[in-house]
C-alpha cells in the first residue's frame, strides 16, 4: 500500500507518522507543501505539528496551501486520508471534516497518555480493533477540544460517525475522563463516506512497546489490508 | 460604559505571528498587501458615568493586566 | 557622537576598560565600536571574572570530543555517534517577561545544539522561583512553564526533565535554565573556526530588528527598581522561524558546503563574527548595508548589537552560494552574503561604502579583560542540631507534610505541558531519576538529568559544589545509565562582591573535585553572574546537566515499585545527618549547620555496584535517596503504582526521625525479587558495600513498623494537591 505523507513548514510528527508506516509496510513518501501534484496514492496523512507555527489559528494557513487542494480532490475520489492532530486541525479548516477545534478547556498545553474508547468498528481505520476497546494513547496538543453545531453533532450520532471517545481507565465516558472539553468526549471523527478520519490523539506514538505501548498498530492494519 | 481595548505588539517587536499571515495573503494574491499586525481586542464595561474617569479605571485595568507594557501598546475606544 | 563618561558608563564598561579600548585602536572608539567593546566585554560573554577559575575544571577524558570554548560540549558514544549538549541561564529576561524570556532560552540553547551539527533529541530545563506564597510567584511560574513549553512544542524536541524548585531567595530573582541534547554522527560535527580567506560569510534566518540591543548587558547587570525600564531589551521568540532554520541547516551540513558556523546569541552578529575570526585567527570585513533588516533605517549600531533571534553566520566554501542559497529558499529563510574573510585580524565594518568601525579581533576576544576578582572564604558554621530538643512530631505527619510542599509535590502539572513523546524516542519522561532517550533507530539511548542544592551551597559552597555533581551521577546511575559528561549553568550573584565571588570559588572547587574524582568531565556551560535585586545576592545555585549512557536499552527501569513481595534494601550507609535538610526546613523552618559530606570513594563505589546489579538485570526498580531522605524516596518509589512498602525500624538505636529524614549521601533504595536476593547480596558484599535489608513491598499501605500506615491510593492524593489547587 502507498501511502503520502504530507510536510508543511512546521509539521514536526511527520518523521513519526512516517517511521510508523514504514513498519506497517506502507511504502511511504514524504510530499512538501509546496508540490502541485499528489504521486498516487492510497492514504494521504496529514501529521502533526504546528505548522506555520500555528499562527492565526491552528491549521488555518496550512489548509489555505496549494498541496491542500490536491488532498481535497483526492479526498473526493475516495481516498483514504488520516489527519491527526495537527492534521485534524488541518482537516476541519479545508472543510473536509466539519466543526472545530477550539482551546482545551485549561487553557494550557496538555501532553499525557489518556483513554479513548473505539466507537466504531466498520472503517477502513477501524476493523482491527474491538467495538469499545479501550486503548491508551498519547494526546499532544493546545486545541483539541472538539465543537461543532446542533446539525452536525446529530449527524455524527446517527450515521456513527465518532471514531473515538475519550473515556477512563474501565470505558467510562464522562467530564471527568474528558482532558480538553471536548464536545461529546469526542477524539476523533468520519466524515461522512469514512474515507476520512481526524484524531486528535496520536496513534504513531503507540506502535513501539518500548517507548510507550502498540496500541495504535490496529490503527494501521487495518488501513494495510 | 463600554470601551474597546486593542492590544497590539510595540513597532519594533517581532510580530511572528502578523509575519505568517502577511506572507500567507501575499501567496493568496493580495498584491497590494503592504503590512498586517496581529493584536488583541478586549471589550471591557464598567459601571462608571464620568467617560473621563472611566478611561483612567480601564488604562489600570490595561497596565496592570490586559497589556505587557514590554512588548505591547494598546488602545481605548469608547463604543 | 562625542564619547561621554555617561556613554561610558551606560554601557557598562568600567574607567579603566576604556583606557584599555583607546590603547588597542590607539584613538577614541566611535560610538559603533564602543558598543561592540560593550557587548564583547560584558561578563556573559567574555567571562572575565568566571575564567580564572573555570580553568580547573577538568574538561578531557576519552570520552570528550570537544570540551568548553564551543557553542557547546561533544561526547563520544560509539558507533559513530556523538551527543552534543549544553546548558544556559536566560534568567534576567524571564523575570521581566517570563513567557518570551523563557521561550527564547529554549531558542537560544537549542541553536547551540543544532549550530554544530546535531538534531537536537531533548530539552530540560532547570528553574527556580521565589517563595510559593510570593505574589509574583504563581504568574511568573506559569509564564515560564507555558514559555518553555511553547517554544519546544512548537518546534517539536521533547521535552523530557527538569526541576522546579521554590525558595524564597529567588522572590525577586527567578532562574530560568535550559539544557538542549543532540545527537550527530561524529564526523559530521561543525565548528565555529573560520578558514581560508576571501570565503563568504553568510547571514541566514530571521530578519534584525532592534530586539535586545544589550541584552547581554543587561543579562550582566543586577536588578533595580528600575528595572522596568530596561524592559525593551526582551525579545519575542518565533519557533516557527527556528524550525525552519533547524531543518535548513541540517539539510545544507549534509554535505561539505559548510566551513564554520556560529548562532547569532547574546551580542548578535558581533559576537558571532568576532568568535568566527578570532578562532581561525583571521579578520572579517562586513557590508552591513546587506543585513536584511526587519525595521527601516536601522543604524549599524543597532545592526550589531541586535538580538534578533532565529538567526546564523555560516563561512561557505567557494562556489557553494548557489547550492545554499537554494536550500535557505526552500525553507523561506533569508540568506545574504554579507561580508568576506581575510587575514587583516580586523573586524571591519562598512555601511553604505564607508568604513564605519574597524577594531583588532583579539582586542575584542582573547585580550578581553580576566579579572581575578577578590574572593573570601565561606565562614563556616558548627551549629549542629539536638533533634531531641525540637517539637516533636510523628514520623507520619512529616511525611505528609513534606510529600504535599510545593518542592516536594508532583509537578505533572508542568510537565504535562510540555511535548515529551514528539519524536518517537523517549523511552522514559519526567518523573524518574533521569529521563531516557534513545538514538534513533538504535537499541541503545542516553539518560539525562538535571540537578542542584542551593541549601547546601549556600551553607557549604565545596560540599555544595560535590554534592550535586554525585547527586547528578547518581541520578543517571539510577536508571542504569553510564555517567559520561556534564554541562553547568553557575547562577550566583554579584561578582565584584567578595562573599559571592567566594561562594563561587568555592562551589567551582566542589564540582572540580567531583567530576575528577568520578572522572565525569565538563564539557560545555555558562556563568550567570548578578542575580539578586539592591546587593542581596541570590543563594549560590549551580546547576549540572548530566548525560550518560545505556549501551542496550532493554527496558527502562523506573522508580516505581514493580511487584508486591519484593525485598527492599538500601545501598550505601545512613548516619541521620539532619542539618540543612528539607526535614528541619519544611518542619522546623531550621536552615542551620552544615550538609552532609560527600565521601567521593564510597560514592564512586557504591555508584558502580548499583550500576552493575542493574545491568545484570538484577534489580525491579531503584532510586536515588536525596531531598528529604529515606522516607520520601521509599514515598516517591510508592505513588508510581500505588504500591506499599512495609519497612522496619533501625536495628541500631538511631533516632527515629534522623534514621529516616537524615540526608547522608551516596545512597540508593532498590527493589529485588526474592528470588535475586542471594546473588545481589554477594555482589554487593564482594564489592565492599554497606547495604541494608530494610523490608518488602506490599498491597495498599505504606507502612513503617508501629509508625505511619497510610493508604497508597491517600498518599498518591496528599501528594498530587498543591498543584492542583495552585
């Protein structure tokens, strides 16, 4: 499987996102920003980061980009695209996935491993891993608290569209197993054909036991196949 | 009474966050773009009858906390 | 624009310094060259009372590549790889703006790392603040934290050790240290010397504004109450740019394009050049008209001694512009050849065809003023302290006391705000005795830590000074790493003040003796001299960066108990020395007698037994016992995983509250399978090395015999609190 990473000035996860990918098998390409053509390609991630130092807004000048464009096309013609963090960030500034990421609710940077619940099995991100399986994962970033309006928020409950809930140790979903405030305790999000998933927690920090656990590895085979 | 606070870097201090912005629009083809600096804006309202002392109450208000007088310059707009 | 003595003064430079300035040009300076005199004569840069005594430090072994004297220190650590890594004060500026002061500390030491060829893997950092209860404390330390954090965030280098520490010596002096580690292939390492003449000399990165004109003049003047008016000398950082700066230098030092390079610091583009030529012994002729500057008519005054940041000067070999250039493009930076070598020894400065300045190198470098400066020696007290005499108070009540202080409690709320994973490498992150990196794609890492003990160094300066070199080590020890280097960042106050200019001398003397003695050289660090407000000094309070190394990372050994059951002994002999403990300190607000003595033998011995057991995969967890004694590290190795410890009183009739709060050093707890007890028991027997059996880990109650039992999950919370209602 292909897969492209995309690099802005600023991305600092795409070394990570792409040592992660290769492990998986992917054979994978770094594309900077400033190409106009997108080489073929399976999965495109947009990694985390801060690019354009996030400044502005988090991912606003990055989804004005002309690479962008060429994700949006590839998007539309199915593509499998996986955004995190940063890249989610990225994701909801294109339009690609709806609503936003605002300030966590501290007001402060948050870097911890926390608990997010697999809401959703049937994706092409998904299958590998149990309905409501636990996973422990690494969440890195300032805006991660998910906001989007009334119509969109039932869309997201009645086409299941929630990739991941933060959640405690034992599954709970509540304000207390809710690092930044986001709405719903939502991590991550489908659009609505599910080609497309935007995930603030990062799934390539969890693919080494010896550095942290493998709980992110589902993530990616399930893409492989 | 109600007032606008615009918080803005000094002229002189690195503004990274304008310099971004600025090069972004350029690439997006405003040509006639000369300079943006980005600043802060606070609308404060106090119960304060005398505009004259009310501004006085709001420049603490700005020194004390609003602004990094370092760094920062600011601005009082009745509205 | 006529040479006054208030121009004099404003910039710093003593009477007799300028008699020295118009003997080397053998004229009056303009006001150009007097302001290039300021900066490079200053204490930050020139040392010029710190280097009569930095010369004893030992700074070779065979592990050293490159000692002081460069942007920072490099290590050998086989296979071709080599740790470069540095440690630098950015305290002055964090006071007067914490959130950009500390951020642009991190900017300025990660150039370091960077400017010599390595990706920098790790950022620590080590800072200081008043009294808890200070008003200016709570703003200042979340400006700070949020500053670091920012900076490296941003940029994308964990984040992955430090200390914060409170003590009311710091109210109207906050330290702010930053540490960056990198890693490079050793021979791939870039220098700062210039060679060859008529070469290119490049100017790349950020745009110069008038940011920090003299901040490295104010980096050497005390505080005072108006202080605030030399606020405009702070400058705002811009990771963004740095990060881009970062990726284009190491893109262009893949090849051989690159003769010497140098960050544009403290002192700017004058000091960067002025060391450039100074090294190779060459001279520098600069067009100053071609500086891409941010603001219009900057002067060249204003040119040279701008702190812009994000800024480099790199010495290009011939006919590589056009490759370089390229590179700078990509990454949107600026990049002007500005000036040329040659072998006048001259700094030249031209602006707009005229000659503006031109002032004789060493004047500016190796002839700079050295002071040795007046130093007294510390009186030392006797006092000692009759715990029986004290209120008393049960064992379990201190504990908790202590384990909910602000210096003693968990500081997950900082570290939580810092990116400790980005990178993918970071095997173990804050909270440990040393943190854990790996290099990258390798099965072996490096273990970090950094430490300091105001209390003692104020008390004992050559105690002091030992202490935390051991301490250091014995952090790194801790986690199974080799010790191989060290960096300093030497915080003290007043200079041309005896008292301080001998806690100093003193401290220096210290950390000589330890690093010799446990053969653990330094490599790399910087003096931060007048910190205090109105002539009171801050405490003495340098601060060691170590870095050793783990040949085979298999699995990070914690502080934290793994198992129930398993045997605890401690490594190293308690003699229950309370003077200058955190115990008399938090209970008994007692600062009285000295600190514990530092036997290097015992320290060096019972170091590389720990090490060995370790290595031999014999031990579950281990600690290093240091601030508040035996208790507290026996309650810190418990939080981890809320395991319990059940431990005996002395068998000896030691006092109860010295056996367990005394602060004696080279000591260690670890934690062993039962099964692993005889052969750790031998090993340690053979080595001549006092170890005691002082009981077993067990399920929900640290507990000592008939003393304190209290739920694990309770003391997790009491030690959890302080920062979370701050």
């Amino acid at each position: 499987m292909k897969s492209s990473v995309i690099v802005f000035p600023g991305s600092n996860c795409d070394r990570d996102i792409a040592v992660a990918l290769e492990k998986m098998q992917f054979k994978n390409q770094m594309i900077w920003h400033k190409e106009t053509t997108l080489p073929k390609s399976d999965l495109i991630v947009i990694p985390g980061g801060f690019s354009y130092g996030d400044y502005l807004r988090s991912g606003a000048i990055a989804g004005k980009s002309s690479i962008i464009n060429e994700v949006i096309k590839a998007a539309n013609s199915g593509c499998l695209i996986l955004g995190i963090c940063n890249g989610f960030q990225i994701l909801t500034e294109t339009g690609l996935l709806k609503g936003t990421l605002l300030r966590n609710k501290n007001l402060k940077f948050i870097n911890k491993d926390v608990y997010i619940k697999v809401m959703n099995t049937a994706s092409r991100f998904t299958s590998k891993y149990q309905n409501n399986q636990i996973l422990k994962i690494n969440i890195a970033h300032n805006e991660g608290n998910y906001f989007t309006d009334k119509k969109h928020r039932e869309e997201l409950q009645k086409e299941n569209l929630i990739a991941f809930k933060y959640c405690d140790e034992s599954g709970n979903i509540s304000q207390n197993s809710n690092p930044n405030g986001a709405l719903d305790n939502i991590a991550g999000i489908f659009n609505l054909k599910k080609n497309i998933l935007g995930m603030m927690p990062h799934p390539e920090r969890m693919v080494d036991k010896f550095i942290s656990n493998d709980d992110g590895v589902n993530l990616f085979s399930s893409l492989i196949n | 009474m109600k007032f606008s606070v615009t918080v803005t870097l000094k002229k002189d201090v690195l503004d990274p966050q304008g310099k971004v912005v600025q090069t972004t629009l350029k690439n997006l083809g405003f040509a006639e773009l000369r300079s943006v600096r980005q600043g802060k804006f606070f609308e404060v309202e106090v119960d304060e009858l005398d505009q004259r002392k009310a501004e006085i109450k709001i420049k603490e208000m700005c020194e004390k906390l609003l602004v990094n007088l370092i760094i920062e310059d600011y601005k009082i707009v009745k509205i | 624009m006529k040479i006054t003595n208030k121009i004099i003064e404003n910039h710093g430079l003593k009477k007799d310094e300028y008699k020295n300035i118009q003997k080397f040009l053998k004229r009056d300076p303009n006001i150009l060259e007097l302001g290039i005199f300021s900066a490079m004569w200053n204490e930050h840069c020139s040392y010029k009372s710190s280097k009569v005594h930095l010369k004893k430090l030992p700074t070779k072994g065979k592990q050293v590549i490159q000692g002081p004297g460069e942007n920072a220190g490099v290590i050998d650590i086989g296979d071709n790889d080599a740790i470069i890594f540095k440690i630098e004060s950015h305290n002055h500026p964090s006071f007067i703006e914490p959130y950009q002061g500390a951020a642009t500390g991190v900017g300025g030491i990660l150039r370091d790392v960077f400017t010599m060829g390595a990706r920098p893997i790790a950022l620590l950092n080590s800072i200081h603040f008043g009294s808890p209860t200070h008003p200016k404390t709570k703003s200042l330390l979340n400006g700070v934290v949020s500053g670091i954090g920012g900076y490296g965030n941003c940029i994308g280098i964990p984040t992955v050790a430090g200390e914060t520490k409170f003590n009311e010596t710091y109210n109207e002096n906050i330290l702010v240290n930053a540490m960056a580690v990198g890693h490079a292939k050793k021979d791939k390492i870039f220098y700062s010397k210039a060679k060859g003449i008529n070469k290119s000399v490049v100017y790349v990165g950020s745009k110069t504004g008038r940011d920090g004109i003299h901040g490295a003049s104010m980096a050497s003047a005390e505080f005072d109450e108006n202080s605030e008016e030399k606020k405009p000398t702070v400058q705002v950082g811009d990771p963004f740019t740095e990060k881009l700066l970062l990726e284009a230098c190491l893109e262009l030092m893949k090849d051989n394009s690159i003769i010497s390079i140098q960050d544009m610091g403290a002192a700017g583009l004058t000091s960067s050049s002025v060391e450039m030529a100074s090294k190779g012994s060459l001279g520098i002729e600069l067009e100053l008209d071609k500086v891409p500057c941010r603001e219009e008519n900057m002067t060249p005054y204003e040119m040279m001694l701008s702190e812009s940041q994000e800024r480099m000067l790199i010495i290009l070999e011939d006919g590589k512009e056009n490759h370089a250039r390229k590179i700078f493009d990509k990454w949107d930076l600026d990049f002007v050849v500005i000036g040329r070598t040659n072998n006048s020894k001259n700094l030249t400065l031209k602006f707009n065809g005229k000659v503006e300045g031109e002032i004789p190198i060493e004047a500016l470098a190796e002839k700079a003023p050295v002071y040795n400066r007046k130093w007294i020696k510390k009186k030392l007290t006797k006092n000692k302290v009759n715990v029986k005499s004290l209120k008393k108070i049960k064992l379990e009540n201190a504990l908790i006391k202590i384990i909910s202080s602000p210096n003693h409690s968990n500081k997950n709320w900082v570290t939580e705000q810092f990116d400790q994973m980005v990178m993918c490498d970071t095997a173990q992150r804050s909270g440990s005795d040393a943190a854990i990196i790996r290099i990258h794609n390798k099965d072996k890492a490096i273990a970090v830590s950094v430490d300091s003990s105001a209390n003692y160094c104020k008390s004992h300066p050559i105690s002091g000074g030992k202490q935390i070199v051991a301490e250091n080590w014995r952090n790194l020890i801790s986690v199974g790493a080799k010790p191989l280097a060290i960096t300093n960042c030497l915080n003290f106050g007043n200079p041309e003040n005896e008292i301080v200019m001998g806690e100093f001398a003193e401290c220096l003397e210290g950390i000589r003796e330890a690093c010799e003695y446990l053969e653990y050289p330094v490599v790399s660090g910087n003096v931060s001299f007048y910190n205090g407000t109105n002539k009171k000094n801050i405490y003495p309070t340098p601060v060691i960066g170590g870095v050793g190394l783990i040949k085979k990372l298999t699995e990070p050994l914690t502080h934290c108990f793994k198992n129930f059951g398993s045997k605890i002994i401690i490594v190293g002999k308690t003699f229950g020395h309370l003077e200058q403990s955190c115990f008399l300190k938090e209970i008994h607000s007692i600062i009285d007698g000295k600190p514990p003595d530092i036997n290097l033998l015992n320290e060096k011995n019972n170091g590389e037994v720990v090490l060995k057991l370790i290595n031999d995969k014999l031990v579950s967890s281990a600690h290093d016992i240091s601030s508040g004694g035996l208790i507290i590290a026996l309650s810190e190795m418990s939080i981890g995983n809320k395991i319990g410890v059940k431990i005996n009183k002395p068998h000896n009739l030691m006092n109860l509250t010295e056996y367990f709060f005394g602060e004696d050093q080279g000591r260690y707890i670890l934690e062993i399978n039962e099964e692993n007890l005889k052969k750790v028991e031998k090993i340690l027997k053979s080595n001549n090395t006092y170890y005691e059996n002082i009981g077993y880990t067990q399920e929900n109650f640290f507990e000592i015999d008939g003393e304190v039992k209290i739920n694990t999950n309770e003391l997790f919370k009491i030690n959890n609190q302080w920062y979370n209602n701050f």
